[in-house]
C-alpha cells in the first residue's frame, strides 16, 4: 500500500451535483476543467489538484478511497462532512 498519493478533487454539496458531474466525466469531459468550473474547495482554482499527501491529512472516507484508486482512476461519489467528491488519482 502506498503511503502518499497525489489526487485531485471535485467537491460540491449534493449528491444531485456529484451524479451530474460523475455524468460529465463519463461523457469525457476533462476533470481539471469540471473542478474549475464547479467544486467548491479552494483547489478548484488549479483543476481540483490537492498536491501529494500523505495517510492521517485527510478525513476517513476520503482517504480511503484516495489511497484506493490506481493511477488515472476516478473514484465513484464519496460523502464526507464536507459534501460529496469525487476523487482522481494523478501519481
């Protein structure tokens, strides 16, 4: 198991939007542009890119399904106290 990953994200508020924006990115629209468009964390500003982190940075689901994916992957939804995400793994 790897002990950092680099991810990025996309955070919105509902479920509703997450289906809406997992929808998007079936359909091949690129990540980093949705994540400009529409997350809500910060990160959204460089594509959703949240750098490299390591186990303990992140809240428990997020951090599970982060350190779960392999290179390239997107995560399906995941809700944590912050709203919905979806995760893509960069590194």
């Amino acid at each position: 198991m790897p002990d950092k990953v680099h991810c990025a994200h996309i955070l919105v508020k509902t479920e509703q939007e997450a289906k809406i924006v997992a929808d998007r990115l079936n359909k091949g629209e690129k990540f980093a542009n949705i994540a400009k468009e529409v997350s809500l964390c910060p990160s959204g500003k460089r594509g959703g890119d949240l750098g490299i982190f390591t186990r303990g940075k992140m809240v428990k689901e997020f951090e599970t399904s982060a350190f779960a994916l392999q290179k390239g992957q997107t995560s399906a939804i995941v809700k944590t106290k912050f709203g919905y995400h979806i995760i893509k793994r960069l590194e």
